[in-house]
C-alpha cells in the first residue's frame, strides 16, 4: 500500500485491519483512526507519516528494523516537543524505537520503556531533561517498585544515549533511569549529567546527609526499584549525586568498563539501601572508575544477615573524594568503600582495588559473624589531610562474634606535604 508525496489517507475515525500488508510511505500520511492486525510491515523514511493514529496491538515492524518518534511529528532540536508524549506511541509496538543524531527534550518524564530504545550513538543522540518536580524519573525498565510476580521479560533496553539534566529551580530524588521489576534489562554505551547547579547537592546538604545519614536530597543517575535480575550495564558514564543507588534487593547484576562519578558535593558512586544489602550477585568488574562525592561505595547500616553476598569487586579505582566535610569527631568523613554494621557480611570481596586521594580507603561497622576478603588492594593518600582510619575495622565487643577479615598484598604509601617526615598508620 502506497502513500505517495502529498496524499492524506484519511481513515474518518475507523479502526482498520492491515494484516500483511507492507505500507510504503512514500511522502504522504495516515490520519484520524486506529491501525491493527498481523504483521504489518512499515517503511517509511524518518518523517511524519501519522496524524491522530492508535497502532493496536504489536504485531508491527519496519523495513529497517527501528521506528521513528518522528513518524507521529516529533521535531528535533525543539524544546516544544516532548518525547514524553510520543515515545509511548511506538513503545512495544516495535522492537527498536531509535532516536537519530540531534537533540530531543522531555519534561513529563516518567516514560516505560518496553523493547530498545537506541540512540544512533551516546554522542550524538542526546536528551535535555528538564524534571518537573522532585522525586521522579526519566525512563523506567519493569515495573515500578514491582516484585518477582510483577517482572517483564521482555529485556528491555536502553543504549546509546546521552541524557543532560537541567531545571530552573532545586530539584530533588530525580533519577534519569530505574530498573524496575524486570529479567535481562541492558543499559550500555549511556552518558549521564547531573551536574548543573540546581541538580546538584550542596555542601550544606552534604553535611545534612552526614548527620542524618538521609539520602533524599540526593540526584541518581540509575536507581534500582524494583526486583530485577541479570542486569547488564557496560559503557556507563554517570556524574550525579549518586551516581548508581540499589535501593531494594537485586539478583545478578554485572557492570563492566563504567565511570561512575559523584557530584563535588554528591554522596556516593554506588550506594546500597538497608532495603538493598541482602542483595546477591552483584558484580563491579575491569576498568570501574569511581571519582568524587564522599564516598566510592556506600553501604547503610542494617540488621541484615546477609549482606553482599556474592559480591565482587575487581579492578576498581577510586580517587578525587571530598575531603572538605568532617564528621562528630571533627575527621575527615570521606572514605573511599564504607560498609555499615550488619549481623553479618556474606563474604564479599575486594579485589585490584585502588584508593587515593583525599579520604579513608576501608571502613567496615560493627558486624557480628562472617567476613570479608581484600586482595591487591593499594592506598594512597594526601597526607596533609587528616584522615582517622585509612583501613578501620569496628569488630563487636561479643563472646559470639565469629567477624573475619582476610587481607593479601597490601601495598600503602603517602604523597604531598611531609609526606616522607613519619610513616602513618594504615590499619585500625
């Protein structure tokens, strides 16, 4: 079925079946009624070719594998229109919605993603979010907040993709991406800012979340809400107020070859929630980089009994902290891995670690029983910076305490002012 240049196909508030038909636009446009059917074949350029159109169903695909948001009249490059009201017109009915190269904006947010949404590259595919309000999102993979009953299996996606926040006023709790309830989500070759001054913590806030230990004035880059499972993150360049933050229990996540940088006045790179500890099989592996903000890995405090089980940590460096907040006792706060008191932690491990810069490197809580092992881990530190525990552990004053810490190839040196006038020590 052809649709030459200039021709309007007007269906008058029909619906219609299209069942095996290819429908070529060729310059002209569908309007005013509902498509459905069976395999129904699009080729069409990236232009408008739809005008008041419901597409039932999803049973469509395109000569060349992706659909267009400009297809229902997107604009790029214009503030006017917001891909929040047009991605939702293709998602699901295609596999692959493709943004092309140029700039689109959203304002609504809150958009489910369902199949891939791809960008033609994460340089030159890029969104402008500007969040209404606080405590919302961009783009959700799964169900919101959903648990194992409510997962999608359909392995969604998002790829090559730049997102750049922006508001007019103090934002707050706004995440670019949640991994809701869902099994083989994948996010890879993805860029996010969080940078610009009104979403980012300040340093009064910063001090704020010391005292209360309270994240909620915090940004995220990707949060995890909602009980997921084999999650694939690659390529991930993040700079918020935390940067990654797993928020409730997870199963099998591995990021590989990621950035992951907190504002200068931001919490964490990756941040667990007392919801979050009991999560299992989450990997950090080759060439994670974690700069800035207080912390590199922040874990909250908890009765949890098994904490980071299955965790592992290979080939992370984490640098560049905020050694400008001090905590109760008047130290330096900023550590580069902080772990919480728990009743137990599930053996996680640390390996090829290196911490630098201005900050503690290890911290563990009060733990009852269990343990956990650093191999080829190397501290460096400023040592003009008073920091109190470079490595600290806090065991339990317990006759039942059972809490071991196995420690291999450690390697630790100072650098800066009087550096070589006494040896510090690294290990409390």
């Amino acid at each position: 079925l052809y649709f030459p240049d200039g021709f309007v196909f007007n269906l008058g508030g029909k619906s219609v079946d299209f069942s095996h038909v290819n429908m070529n636009f060729k310059g002209g446009i569908l309007k005013n009624g509902k498509v459905g059917g069976v395999h129904i074949k699009i080729t069409a350029d990236k232009r408008q070719i739809f005008d008041n159109i419901e597409l039932l169903g999803n049973y469509f695909y395109s000569a060349t594998g992706v659909a267009h948001l400009e297809w229902f009249g997107l604009k790029q490059n214009d503030p006017d229109y917001d891909i929040s009201d047009y991605y939702p017109l293709l998602a699901g009915k295609f596999a692959v919605v493709e943004l092309g190269e140029g700039l689109y904006f959203a304002r609504k947010g809150e958009i489910q993603v369902k199949g891939t949404l791809k960008g033609a590259s994460n340089v030159a595919a890029n969104i402008e979010y500007h969040p209404q309000k606080n405590n919302t999102y961009l783009f959700c993979l799964g169900a919101l907040n959903g648990d194992l009953h409510s997962r999608d299996y359909s392995q969604p996606a998002i790829e090559g993709i730049t997102i750049a926040t922006s508001a007019g006023s103090r934002r707050k709790g706004v995440s670019c991406i949640i991994v809701g309830a869902s099994s083989e989500p994948v996010i890879r070759d993805l860029r996010i800012r969080q940078n610009e001054p009104n979403l980012m913590m300040t340093e009064t806030e910063l001090n704020n979340f010391v005292s209360t230990r309270n994240p909620s004035d915090a940004n995220i880059g990707i949060e995890f809400r909602g009980d997921s499972e084999l999650t694939n993150l690659t390529n991930i360049w993040i700079y918020s107020d935390i940067a990654v933050k797993i928020s409730n229990f997870i199963d099998f996540v591995q990021f590989s070859d990621c950035t992951l940088c907190a504002n200068l006045n931001g919490i964490s790179s990756l941040y667990y929630t007392a919801q979050a500890v009991d999560s299992q099989n989450i990997n950090l592996i080759g060439s994670i980089s974690m700069n800035q903000g207080l912390y590199g890995i922040y874990v909250e405090d908890s009765v949890g009994w098994h904490v980071l089980l299955n965790n592992k940590f290979d080939g992370l460096r984490v640098e560049q902290l905020n050694g400008n907040i001090l905590n109760a006792e008047n130290k330096v706060e900023a550590t580069s891995i902080r772990i919480g008191s728990s009743n137990r932690l599930a053996n996680p491990s640390f390996t090829n670690i290196v911490c630098s810069g201005s900050g503690s490197a290890f911290f563990i809580g009060q733990t009852r029983i269990g343990g956990a092992t650093f191999k080829n881990i190397t501290l460096t530190r400023e040592y003009s910076v008073d920091v109190p525990h470079p490595f600290r552990v806090e065991f339990m004053d317990d006759p039942q305490n059972t809490f071991r810490v196995l420690l291999e190839a450690f390697e630790a040196s100072s650098y800066g002012t009087n550096a070589g006038d006494k040896k510090p020590s690294f290990f409390n």
